[in-house]
C-alpha cells in the first residue's frame, strides 16, 4: 500500500509540474531599425571629341610613299581624340577619375588596336603624344595603361590623347578599323 500512494504522489506531482505554466525568457519588442539608401549610376557625362560619348575617329588617308610605315615601328597620322567630362556631381567620396581601355581589338603584346580592315601590317596606337614613345598600354590593368587622372573638382576634366598608325611590319594599303571599350573609374 505504501508502494501504491508513493507512486500515485509521484505521478501527480510530476503529472502537474508538466502541465503548470513554464517560466519563460522575456521576449518583447524593444524597437525597430529601418535601413535606407539609394544607389544611382550618377557617373560624370563624357563627350569624345566634343560630340556624344560613342564616336568614330576618322584618321587621315596616309599615302604609303617615301617609306611611310614601311617598317615595324613606324607611325603616322596621329589624330587628336579627347575626352572631356562634365555633370560629375554626386560621387560623394571620390576626387579623381580615370579612364580604363577594355575590348577584344587590344593587341595583347604591343597593346595598341588591332586593324579589322583590309590594310595589313598596321594597328592603330592611343597615345599621350604623336608618337608612340607616349602610347597608353592598352593591354595593361586598370589603373595601369599610362591614361593619367584628373581631379573631380576641375570645371572640365579632359583627357587629351592622339591616335595613329603604327606599322607592325611593311605596311600595305587598304581600309583600317579598330576600336576600344572604354569606362570612366573613380578614386
């Protein structure tokens, strides 16, 4: 008899402590945090040459006589090509920007253009100078093709820079095309 109400006070005592109330962490709302922003593609306005931001420079017809590109090396018809920037508001935190050449028509070892026409033995050059002892390294890394940076803060940061022919052999005559990517990166 004693095993029987030893057992039956067990069983309510446990039979109770499992249906009594659980005490519990406290768990009310203390607040609220709300995250806002924006993104925006605010990036300076580029003109090429004075025009609209996609351009084609025409180079000029260049008689192959007198020995004009008719070794590796050579160059001719440089070309003045700007870029000229404007509207370079709202880049909160950056002072300086810099052009970066991209594409698939950048000769991986002379970093110059590949010609697409009809000529052969030609490329054409991007350069600081009407020579290519100032060519950008096209094939170079961002930040690294010898484009130079302007400040944010100037009235009109421009980038001034020629193109021309380089013979990459004897050159002979014909039609020539090439082109680049270019995008605007900011420090």
């Amino acid at each position: 008899m004693k095993k029987t109400l030893l057992t039956a006070a067990l069983l309510t005592a446990f039979g109770v402590a499992a249906v009594a109330p659980q005490a519990r962490a406290a768990n009310t709302s203390s607040g609220t945090i709300t995250f806002t922003g924006s993104l925006t593609a605010s990036t300076c306005t580029v003109a090429v040459n004075g025009g609209a931001s996609t351009q084609t420079v025409t180079l000029p017809t260049t008689p192959l006589v007198n020995g004009v590109l008719s070794a590796a090396g050579q160059s001719a018809g440089w070309t003045a090509v700007t870029l000229t920037l404007s509207g370079c508001t709202g880049l909160t935190g950056y002072t300086k920007v810099y052009p970066y050449f991209t594409g698939t028509g950048i000769d991986t070892t002379t970093g110059y253009l590949n010609n697409t026409g009809t000529a052969t033995n030609v490329e054409v050059a991007l350069s600081n100078g009407q020579s290519t002892a100032n060519a950008l390294t096209l094939q170079g890394a961002s930040g690294a093709q010898n484009a130079g940076t302007q400040l944010l803060s100037a009235t009109t940061p421009t980038f001034s820079y020629f193109a021309g022919y380089v013979a990459t052999g004897a050159a002979t005559a014909g039609g020539v095309s090439a082109s680049v990517q270019y995008t605007l990166n900011y420090q």
